[in-house]
C-alpha cells in the first residue's frame, strides 16, 4: 500500500489489525495526526484546564467522554484502544508495558486527549518551499526543556518543551506567518535566536530527538513542542498514564488546512 | 472620571466600592471584556470540554482554581466575587437574585470561566472603519437562536447562540479579515446571508437584544455569540449558577490587540 496516499481509515484498519506497526510519519498526507494522552478522569479536570491554559504547547483536538475510546471530533469511526501502532503504559510515572492494543488497560474511567502535533504545522511549511533541517537530514527534530514555565492547573506544572528548526531570517520571517495561520497546533514561534534566553544551555545537546546543524546566516527558531503535556503529566506519576509511543502517532480524519484558520 | 480612557484597575475599583453599578460597554478602551459564568465543581470538567468543542461561541478567556475568585490569567490583582457591576443568582436554572457583590454565595467548590465577548472584535472594526449599526443606533445586538447544533459535552448540549451584523458586501469580505485574526475571541463569522439556511424564521425578531435595520444592498453577517455557553449552562438547572447581568461584564487586563494572532 502507498501509505502516502493513503487514507486515513485504510490505514488506521491496517494498524487494528496489527498489519501495520511502525511510525506514522509521512503517513496519509495532508491529514493531521495527534499525540494522545489517557488519563484518568479525577485527573482530566486539571489536565483539560493545562492543555487550555497553554494552547501552545498543548494544543487540544480532541477530547473523548470519559469510558469511551471514539474521538467523536476528530475520527468518528475510530477506535483509540486499537488504532495506533503502538503504545506505552504508564504506572505511577514509570513505563510498565509497550503493546499494540490497550484493550486489557481499558477502564470505564478513563478520557483520551490527542493534542496537535508539528507534522500539521510543518506541511504548510514545506509546501511554501521552505527547508526543514530534521527533515532533509533525517532524523528526529531536536527538542529541549527551557526555563519557561507553563502556566500550571491543579497538579499539573513545569517546564515547556520546544523544538527547533535552524532558517535563515527571511525564511524564519516566512516560518511566523505560516504557522501564524495555525493557532490550533502549535501555532508562531515562541522564541527566535539565542538559546540561553530560553534557558538552553547547550543547542548541541537536545532533551529529546536528535541535534540539527545550524549553518552559517541561519538562527534558532523555536516552537512550543506536544512532548510538553506528556512531560508534565508524568512527573505528577498518575496511577494509570497511557500515550502513544514516540512518532507512533493517531492519524485522524481531520485535513490540516483544516486546523488552519485562513 | 472619564471611563472610556481609565484603566481596568481604577474601573474595578470604582465597582467594588459600589460607587459604580452600570453597563460596562465603552469602558476602559482597549481592554478586553468578559462573559461570567460560575458553576460548581462537578459541573466544571463538562463545561469545560463544552467550551473547548465550542470555541467559536464559548472562547475561554480564563478559568479559576475551584474555591479561588482571582482570575490569574487575565487580571491577577481582580476578586470576581466584587468586581462585577451586577451579578445573577441562578438556583436549578431559576433566577433568585440580582446582587452587586456575590460575597454570600461564594463556595469552596466555584470555578468561574471568563469568556470573551463581541466587545473584543468590534474594536478593530470599528478602528478599520466598518459601521456597526448597533452602535451605530445605539441597541443592544440582534441575537437569534440558530438551528445549528453546539457538539455537545456530558451534561451540556444545545443550539448555537448568534449575533447580527448587517453590512455591505465589501464591507462584509473586510469584517472575515479582521475578525479571522481573533481566533480567541468568536473568530470569523460562522454565516452570511439568508437568515433561513441557519434557522432564523424572522431577521426582524431577535431571541435576544433589539433587530438591526437591514439596508438594501446589505447581507446580515453572523457570529458565533458569547450568550451561548450562559444559555446551555442553563438548560441543564444547575443547582447553582451565578452570571454577570446583561451588559455588566468583567474588564480585565488584557488588551484586545493581545487576542489577536496579528
């Protein structure tokens, strides 16, 4: 199959019936793909009062009635226990399982979130013909913890994570009005140049991902980044946390130009 | 004191005090109003996710801790208990009372959700020189009932609330424009045009506020409208609710031009 091309219930059928395990990238394009995040819904509260007050970093798609796995908004026809490639377990902020299916996990309890991810901000990008560095050079895009602080809600509180793509300055110019247009996942940049301003000691030695060249006339430019709902959630060590496994994404029906608002 | 050019903290002021109980429209130029609903904490999860499926008729401006009365986001140095001109007790969905402080009614388990209102994106209209016959008439806006259902969110569920704006076609492409860059307070028109396709019966007779003359030439253009998470939140006899009065909404510190993506 041309996973390409495509859509977005032809694959997700593949993933359930476990025909299809991999990362999702470069899958069904044009659709937007989620990060997701379950927790249990003495939690949600909170968590849904974080996601919103710091739409940035966590930038809310969908969110699911507690007990049932059907993201109604975003993929009707979905089902979130068997529909992504893989999954992480999670007791009490330490990984307890990695499986294919969250069936046997499933509680009457428990609400899903599937939050933006920088796959929908990057395609309008790439269509403008800008370079991508991580995506030239393939690997994953670098991301860092700064001395930013989210807003916190409840329990939930601490640093935001952001990414980094290298540009020279009129493709970084070009880079703000693009994502400009994409408040709903991630959207402008949160920060351009210098790195320590953000607390990022060393721009050679990302937290998560891979490190990407910045060349000679480029600058940092750096946008609030999904893996920072995830980090909060776990350093509060709920009794029961499940995600999606790194680039194992929820491809949903949702068109990216869509999330965009013109 | 001259209103229109005061800060929000003197206004404020002046309103906890109770040396001045009046509608707050032209007040504190600049600055963004709010919508007021408080509803207790078992209700707040699903009002919550309410306004997150709804962002268009319900943009969340701010929502406090359960029990706190300061909106920290929007005006940290603010009590919402005091700071209103007027407030309306609701008790299973009837009104019992219309107060100016709500100190008596306060509980350890209120959340208060602040959501933007009109005011917001009538501003930049109104400084791009589009006429707004309201205004300019001096009445409150036409509002209808719509046929167009809100996705609805555990107990909370029911048809989108919508303002009027009668405008000319040129005038109408302008105001998509400017109200495009405030994703965060309605957003762009969700309607243009025949009243009918959105299930508005009569143009000239508003659910709520006072018709708008519509001039030949003109096309009605239609927002999604803060009343409508106040008219949801309603339906559903909450065993206690409390409003700001029509018209007497809560100034806090943002600026409008802050709500806008450019």
């Amino acid at each position: 199959m041309d996973y390409a091309n495509a859509s977005p219930d032809a694959v997700r059928k593949l993933i359930r019936e476990n025909k299809l395990i991999a990362q999702t990238s470069g899958m069904c394009n044009g659709y937007a793909q989620a990060n997701m995040a379950i927790l249990p819904k003495d939690l949600a509260f909170d968590f849904l009062l974080f996601c919103q007050r710091n739409k940035k970093p966590c930038p809310i798609l969908d969110v699911t009635d507690a007990g049932s796995p059907i993201p109604h908004l975003t993929a009707p026809d979905a089902d979130l226990r068997y529909d992504i490639p893989k999954y992480r377990i999670y007791r009490h902020g330490e990984m307890t399982d990695e499986v294919t299916d969250i069936e046997k996990y499933w509680q009457n309890d428990l609400v899903a979130f599937l939050l933006g991810c920088s796959f929908s901000f990057e395609s309008p990008m790439l269509d403008a013909g800008l370079e991508l560095r991580h995506i030239t050079d393939n690997h994953n895009v670098p991301m860092y913890k700064t001395n930013i602080d989210c807003v916190p809600a409840g329990v939930f509180h601490g640093p935001m994570v952001v990414s980094m793509r290298p540009m020279k300055p009129a493709d970084a110019i070009r880079a703000v009005q693009i994502t400009t247009r994409m408040p709903y996942v991630h959207g402008a940049p949160i920060h351009i140049g210098d790195p320590e301003a953000i607390g990022i000691k060393d721009i050679n030695k990302p937290d998560f991902g891979d490190a990407s060249v910045i060349r000679d006339g480029e600058v940092p430019v750096f946008w609030a980044c999904g893996v920072t709902p995830q980090s909060i959630a776990m350093t509060t060590k709920p009794p029961l946390m499940i995600t999606h496994a790194p680039g194992h994404m929820f491809i949903t029906d949702v068109l990216n130009s869509q999330l965009s608002i013109m």
